[in-house]
C-alpha cells in the first residue's frame, strides 16, 4: 500500500519525537508510563507536566501514545503486562472501564479533594484532564471570505466542493449527519435513541460517502487541512489552535454545533506504580500547572482555581469559553456506552458496503 502524505508526515514526526527523548527505555525499566494522545497536544503535556514532575519528584517517566478504545485498556490489564500506568481516556472509556474494574479508584483526597474541580471532571476512577471539542475546521487561506459555518455546510459539496475529512467510527460522525440533516442540537441524542433516528442519520451520511477520507488519530485533520487532501474536516479543536500558533496555519474553528466532552486520567488496575501515578496526576491537575496549557493548545481546564489563572485573551478559544458552550452540544456519554457496540457494527457494516 502506498503511503499518503499524511502517513509519511507523522511518521516523520515520531521519528524527530524519538530522536529527541533519547534512548528509548523499557516500561518495565521506568518508575511510571504516562499515555496520552500524541502529536501537539502530548507536545504540550511534556513541557508543562512531563519534564516538571520528573524534575520535581525525581521518578523516571516515559511515554506513550494511542488511539483510543476501551478494548486496547482491557488488553493492557488482562495481558499482565502491565505497560502502562496512567493513560488520558474519553468519556466512554471512562464510564466502560470503571464498570469493568479496569482501573484502580481514585483517592480525592491527595488532589484537595472533589470541590476543587468542575463536577464533569469527578469519578471514581478518574480525574478530568481537559474540556476539548470536536468542530468543523477549514483552512481560511483556501476558502476565504464566506466559509462553511454549520454541518449543512459540510455536506454541501457543491458550494464546497473537494474531500471532507471525518473521525472513522459512529460516535460523533452521527451526531453530526443529524445536525446536517436539519436536527437541532438538543434534539440529537431524543433522535439516536430511536431507530428512525439512527436510520436518518446514514441516510445522510450516504450523501458524502465518496467524498469522506476518514481518519483515526488526532493528527491526521491537520495533516489533511495542510496538504490540501480535504477541504475541511473535523477536528479536535486544540489541534487547530497549535497548528495556527506554530505552524503559522490560517485554520478557522467553527463553533455552533460542536461537540464537547471531558477527558480524564485513570490508573491502570494493579499498575505497580500505582502511588507515582497517583503522584503525577496530582501534579497536573495543580491550578499553576493546569493553567498553562491554554497558552500551548486551546483546551479548557477542570481545575475551578486554573481558570483564573488563563489570559483572558486565550479565553475565547477555549471550548469553556461561555460564547462556545452555548452554541455546543455536550458529548452524551450514557448513550454511548449504552450503544457503542451495536451502532460501530452497523458503522463497519456501512463502510464496508
């Protein structure tokens, strides 16, 4: 299979990401294993909390990545292999591995206790990590003036013509066909909840399928936007911000109808460096340490005391931001849990026809 520019640009990357942490050092070999999402986003995380708590505690930290999936949490623990500790996780994963016994619980008590952070940010089994959302992106620089403002826009390949990039998989993908469809946001999940619902949205997906190149990690939008593969595409909004503010890109976030969720920390069930991780997580939910990674990537804080601390001319990037929320749709994490098996069989289904 040939390698499409997007392929050849992350690996690039990860080789330079190599290259710049030195030797790379067994698991087994380290006091703890963060696990985050990668790319510009994990960028960040190093300078504000990776580096600092190995300075600060002394412990020997290293790093992962991945893609996502509770079914990739599931083999780490029941492999024994126990690679990694901590591991940044969505919603779903969350909710679904706790119930699992998939991570250990979280003491409340070492981070100041729950009051400290905003009520989507508390669990049992994990600590909120960042608000981000998931929005239309475009570059402003290919399609200037009159750019595409809603869903309906997305699907409008003919005032819009050229690829549209969208996450592979049902979550989010059909919230959105909906919203293109003509739903309002708060009638979204009222409508998934049915069958007629579900079937309206990949009647409208059917619309675009041959105009959606489809895309697993946080990366790719941005290499997607950048090489001119797509038009526009979703997007984690973080990314966006980063890639304008190092890259010196021109991409636009488009706000109404975007959807945002909390993600958090969790413990790998017997990590055996279970008091480290609980040390780590700790150090970056401080409001001093939380505080700075708007200035890196747009993504909203959990920490009540951090948000006071973010220069107020980041704010309205940030998916808190009070113009941002009230024109977005919070992630219904119940209703994934409940049906994501049964709707990414019927996605897999719907690809592969």
């Amino acid at each position: 299979m040939r390698a499409k520019p997007w392929q050849i640009g992350m690996l690039t990357a990860v080789c330079g990401a190599l290259l710049a942490l030195g030797p790379v050092r067994s698991p087994a070999a380290a006091d703890l294993t963060v696990t985050s999402w990668g790319g510009s986003y994990q960028d960040a995380q190093r300078s504000i909390y990776f580096e600092p708590f190995k300075q600060a505690s002394g412990l020997d930290l290293i790093e992962d990545n991945w893609n996502g999936g509770v079914g990739a949490i599931r083999a780490k623990v029941e492999g024994g292999g126990q690679e990694w500790d901590v591991v940044q996780v969505e919603a779903e994963e969350l909710v679904l591995g706790c119930e699992e016994g998939l991570y250990e619980p979280i003491d409340w008590s070492a981070l100041g206790g729950k009051e400290k952070f905003i009520e989507a940010a508390v669990n049992d089994c994990g600590v909120g990590a960042i608000v981000w959302s998931t929005a239309v992106s475009y570059d402003a620089d290919k399609i200037p003036g009159d750019g595409p403002k809603s869903w309906a826009d997305f699907w409008d390949v003919t005032k819009f013509p050229g690829k549209r990039g969208l996450r592979r998989g049902p979550k989010y993908t059909l919230e959105f066909a909906l919203m293109a469809d003509g739903a309002k946001p708060s009638e979204v999940y009222d409508l998934l909840r049915t069958p007629a619902g579900v079937d309206r949205a990949f009647a409208k997906l059917d619309q675009i399928k041959d105009d959606v190149i489809w895309w697993e990690a946080g990366a790719q939008p941005i290499q997607l936007l950048g090489s001119g593969e797509v038009i526009m595409t979703s997007a984690y909004n973080g990314r966006i911000s980063a890639a304008n503010r190092e890259e010196k890109r021109n991409f636009k976030v488009v706000w109404p109808e975007s959807i945002y969720a909390v993600d958090s920390w969790v413990i790998l069930k017997n990590s055996p460096h279970k008091e480290s991780a609980l040390k780590f997580i700790e150090f970056a939910s401080r409001p001093e340490n939380q505080s700075k990674l708007p200035n890196s990537i747009a993504y909203g804080v959990t920490n009540k005391d951090a948000a006071g601390q973010i220069d107020k001319a980041l704010l309205q990037d940030l998916p808190t931001a009070p113009e941002n929320l009230e024109q977005s749709l919070q992630l219904d994490t119940e209703f994934w849990v409940e049906n994501t098996d049964a709707l990414t069989e019927r996605f897999a289904a719907w690809s592969a026809q």
